[in-house]
C-alpha cells in the first residue's frame, strides 16, 4: 500500500499587474512545494481552476501522462 499525503494549494502573487496570480501546491505535513504554477493568470479564480488541473494526479494517484 502507498503511502497517503495531504495536500494544499496556496493562491500567491508572482506575476505581473496584469497577470499576478500563481499557485503552489505544499504538502501539509512539512509545507514542502510540490508543483508550482508555470505560467501566470488575472484572477485568483483562473489559478485556482488551473491548480485543480495539476493537482488531480496528486489527489486520485494516477499518471497524468496518457499510455499508447
């Protein structure tokens, strides 16, 4: 059996006046990063939507790469 890890995602600012909103995602335990927003967004909103995006292999223990 694996072993589980809790996650959260921290919404920060990092980007420009127009684009300043990134994310993070941190392993609660130790608030250790994980993964980190590669690209910037407008809105708190859009970095949240897009931090779901990356965290779903994380949350459902699955391989974001599709297999041929």
């Amino acid at each position: 059996m694996t072993e589980r890890h809790e996650y959260a995602v921290r919404i920060i600012r990092c980007g420009t006046e127009s684009e300043p909103f990134g994310w993070e995602i941190i392993r609660k335990a130790t608030s250790d990063e994980v993964i980190r927003s590669s690209g910037t967004f407008p809105t708190r909103v859009e970095a949240l939507a897009d931090s779901a995006r990356a965290a779903a292999p994380l949350a459902f223990d699955v391989d974001p790469k599709p297999q041929d």
